[in-house]
C-alpha cells in the first residue's frame, strides 16, 4: 500500500488540464511542461505558472523544448520554432530551413541547434546556415522522433520506421535496426543513464546500447507494464520508465509497477521525459501533472521482490531466471520422487529491510502441511511422494511490515522406469544409434566422394598450415563475418578443398571448425570474468558470434552447458 502522499496529481490549475507533457528542467530549476492546445506551464517555488497565447504564441499547440549551454530556450509550437526572452516567447525566423512542420529540436554539446521536420529531414543550425544530414545510403531521415545528445558529444536520432542512429563527434553515422538487436524499429524517447548506457524506449519496449551494441532487450516478459515506452527518468540508484500502461521503477535489474491502483491518476504516461526535481519525479499523464514522491516509496516500500532462484535436488539442479517483480513460474515444476530431498531457494531483494519473516506451506489433494516458519531462505522438501502440489513462499519485512507470496506449482511423479514412456524413449534411442551407425557410414562415402578430386598429400599439408595460421593463429575466428567464401580467397584456395580439408581432417564441417576456436576462447574469458567484468552477450560478440541465441546453443554443443551454468559451476569449484 502507497502512502497516501506518494502521488500528487495537478489537473486544475488556472484552468483545467489533461494530456500534459513534460519538457525540461532549466538552469534555474524551473520545471516546464506542455499542455495540450492550452499551452506550457512552469513550476518554480512551489508555483503554477502559465504561458498561453497572450504569451508570444501564435498557437498554443506546443511539442517541445530544449536549452543551450546559456539557458536559451528553443521551443516548438504549432511546427514553429519560439525563443525565450524577457519573460515572453518570440517566433524564429526559420531563413533557409525548408518547409515543413518541424517536430523535435535539440541543441547538441556545442551549442549547434538540431531539427527534424516532417516528411522532410534531418537538420543542423551551425555558423548561421541549416544543414542536412542524410543516411549512409543518402537518403533523407524524414521520421525524427526524438534528438538526444549524449555526456560524450554524439548525437541520437531516434526515428519512427528506421530505428535509431548514433552520429558521433566525427560525424561517423551508425543506424541501428531490429537486424543489430533493436527491440523494435519505431522509437518514441532516448536517456544516457548514470552508466552511459543508452536507453531506448519504442512502440515494443526498451533496448540497451553499450559500447555501440544493444546488449539488452526488455519487453512485458521482463516484467514492463506495457511495450509501448514513452519517457524515461535518470536516478544514480534507478530508472524510471513511462509507458502506455502506468509506471515502472527498473533498480538492481529489478522491475517494479506502479499504475492506478497504486494511486497513479493516469496509467498512460505521455512522451518525453520524467524530471527529477526535490526527491519527486514529475511527469505528465492524460489526467494533468504528476508529482511522485519516490524517495517515499522506496522507504515505504522496503520489501520489493521475492522470485525463485533455483531448484537442487539429488539428481539434479535447475536454475531460475525469475528476478522480475511479481513474475511467478506459471506452469508446474516436475520432479521425481526417487530423490530423497528437494531445495526451493528464493531471493529477496529489498530497499529497507533487513530483517524478515519467513514461513512455508505445501499444499495438494487431501494433503496441507500448514505453514511452517523458518529463518532461511531455502525450503526443503523430505518424504515426497507421487500428485500435485503448491509451495507458498512468504515473506513479510519487519521494517515495513508488507508481505509478498510466492507460489511454485510441483508434480511429484513417479520413477521414470516404471513409466511406459520410458519404453518408448528405449525404442527411440535404439532408433537413434541406427541413425549414427548410417551418418558414420555416409562419412565413409563422403571420403570416397573426394577421390574425385584428389589434394596430394603435401598439397593438403600446405592447405591445412594455411587455414590454422588464419584462423587460429591470426584468431580470424573472431570476425563475425568470416565465411567459407572469405577464407577461400584468403587463402587462394577453392572453397571445395577447404571444405574436403575440413571434412577428412577434422570431422566436422566449416562452422563447426569455427567455433570450435570460438567457445575455446570464450570459455577462457568466462574463467577471467573477474578480471574482464564481461556479461555473456558481451563475451559472444567478442569470440565472433553475432547474437546470443547462436552463441549459447553452439557453446551448448561443445561444453554440454549454457554459457551462464559453465561460469557459474567453474567460480564455484574455484
């Protein structure tokens, strides 16, 4: 439960309000937000005030705003550009600047001002002339969403069907699509977090850039209120996030949701930004403006999250990635009951307390152990037997006395040999030794094939120097791109013979010679993670995998573990 005061919402202040937006925070931190058709109102002293019409402003339809490094604010109305001076807001002369309605400004770390107009391009103000900037192919940016200028000078445009670009100080141009890991190609807000990450929020949730790579998606699986993302507000500590669906406070890769039966007056949260202003995040919704007090919450709030960890019995451990607030395993956990025990180990994370009370229930048909208190945050089962069970995890925190349940949905089944499917899995592994048996045998022809076209066997030794030197020595393996092809005319040698080299002398085909040199490496790196502080993504593009889906199923194959429970059994027997 909220504190009564955690949410204060402004819908009537001279006049009613709605579909309000906020803009900036001045030098002087005042905070300005735009209302719809009415406006922009400042906040300064505990003090509404508004500029309409009789303000300078030729419509009041007002978009957007952005500050130099003087405190000269550009804002847009109407798809015009004002300034603000003495008080009042005078209409730019736009001289060479096309036509159009310009949809975002931004000033950039040197003062230059940006501009994306509709339907038309991309722009920027430097030594009195505009400027247009195009894509690498030369084609006109004509969807600016949004414009951010990020702690080292390089600028973002966030677009409606291209994704984003990142033009740096040297006016280098990357464009990243769902191709590169973007989670979605229409972006509607950026934010350089207290890590200088780059968040992107769109109309399918949030990507992380890092280091010039998207090394993290997050949608409502991750536990968003909604996809459709639309500000974002910096903390040291956390992150704030506006969607279609109320409000998500992201901390320790944690997500928390706050919406309107937490108090919010609005759960659609309307583009641009969250301002961090005295301890409060202000924002806009469709009911007016929003002041969060959010050091309230967290301090009320103490208790956050309680997920499941991981599940070890005798034959077997399996672990959860289930950190997400409020997400619950949905589907039933099968088990066997030839173990003797079984450990249920949950996590608790917490803004507040440090002290809690725990107890546990398991419950079934005509069976319910009652709860059970313990001053651990394991459970173990003993004495299990065959049906279907609940496991209720609680936890209440003694500082603010909130409780949070967790329920795990069990089968216990009985011996996998007294079961017909274990007939069944019999006949179908007897099926696939005879499969080996004819793969081994198709080898065998496979080499006869290459009598055809004999390598003698200086010529082959030559061949096979030439491909380890590229690919071992030279560590070619770790350019995602390299192909047959590529190493063929690397080489001078026909991509037939080195197929026939990889085949007969190794046993395997071309990607798989690859990354083989790939997980090797890779698995170096992970038993140095101390010192390279790598995360796994990070990891699988530095061996030469392009994604992690491919790095994962392929270090799968050569380890017989996913990257994560190799890293994790190696820090543990060390």
């Amino acid at each position: 439960m909220l504190h009564k005061n955690t949410f204060t919402n402004y819908d009537a202040l001279d006049k009613p309000i709605s579909f309000a937006f906020a803009l900036l925070k001045d030098n002087t931190d005042r905070l300005w937000f735009k209302v719809d058709y009415i406006g922009c109102y400042t906040y300064e002293n505990n003090k509404f005030t508004h500029y309409g019409q009789n303000s300078g402003f030729e419509n009041t339809n007002v978009y957007v705003a952005t500050l130099n490094s003087n405190n000269e604010m550009i804002m847009t109305s109407s798809g015009e550009m004002y300034s603000f001076e003495d008080n009042r807001f005078k209409k730019i002369d736009r001289r060479n600047l096309p036509k159009g309605r310009i949809y975002f400004v931004a000033y950039d770390s040197f003062d230059n001002l940006w501009a994306g107009i509709d339907y038309v391009g991309l722009f920027k103000h430097t030594e009195g002339e505009w400027k247009e900037y195009t894509d690498n192919e030369g084609e006109h940016i004509t969807t600016v969403d949004y414009i951010y200028n990020d702690s080292d000078s390089n600028m973002w445009i966030g677009t409606g069907n291209k994704g984003i670009y990142k033009l740096d100080k040297n006016e280098n141009l990357i464009n990243y699509s769902v191709d590169s890991g973007l989670i979605d190609m229409d972006v509607n807000v950026i934010m350089e977090d207290s890590q200088n990450r780059i968040w992107i929020g769109t109309q399918g949730g949030i990507s992380i850039i890092d280091n010039n790579k998207v090394v993290d998606n997050i949608d409502t699986n991750d536990g968003l209120n909604s996809t459709k993302v639309y500000a974002f507000g910096k903390h040291e500590d956390y992150v704030l996030i506006g969607t279609a669906d109320g409000l998500s406070i992201y901390r320790n890769n944690t997500i928390t949701t706050l919406t309107n039966a937490n108090g919010l007056q609005s759960n659609d949260i309307n583009v641009l930004k969250i301002l961090m202003h005295d301890n409060k995040a202000w924002f806009g919704t469709t009911a007016g403006i929003t002041a969060f007090d959010i050091e309230d919450f967290l301090e009320r709030s103490g208790l956050l999250n309680l997920y499941l960890k991981r599940i070890a019995s005798q034959n077997d451990t399996a672990d959860f990635n289930s950190n997400i607030s409020h997400q619950q395993i949905k589907e039933p956990i099968q088990l066997s009951t030839s173990t003797s025990f079984v450990h249920f180990d949950f996590g608790i994370i917490s803004y507040r307390s440090k002290s809690f009370e725990r107890r546990y229930r398991l419950t079934g048909e005509n069976y319910d152990s009652g709860w059970k208190t313990t001053d651990e945050d394991r459970v173990t089962l003993n004495d299990i037997f065959p049906g279907e069970f609940e496991l209720i995890y609680s936890v209440k925190g003694f500082a603010n006395k909130n409780t949070i349940d967790y329920t795990v949905p069990i089968i216990f089944v009985s011996p996998f040999y007294y079961e017909a499917e274990f007939w069944l899995i019999s006949f179908l592994t007897a099926a696939a030794v005879t499969m080996l048996l004819l793969r081994l045998r198709s080898r065998k022809q496979q080499k006869d094939k290459y009598k055809t076209s004999p390598i003698s066997v200086g010529k082959k030794s030559e061949i096979k120097k030439k491909l380890v030197e590229l690919i071992v020595e030279n560590e070619s393996y770790r350019d995602s791109n390299l192909s047959l092809g590529i190493v063929a005319e690397k080489i001078s040698v026909s991509k037939e013979h080195i197929s026939q080299i990889v085949n007969t002398e190794f046993n395997c085909n071309f990607n798989e010679y690859v990354n083989r040199f790939r997980i090797e490496e890779a698995k170096k790196m992970l038993q140095k993670n101390g010192e390279l502080k790598l995360n796994i993504i990070e990891v699988a593009y530095a061996v030469g995998f392009n994604n992690k889906t491919s790095f994962n199923n392929s270090f799968k194959k050569f380890v017989g573990q996913t990257p994560s429970e190799f890293k994790k059994h190696y820090h543990q027997e060390k």
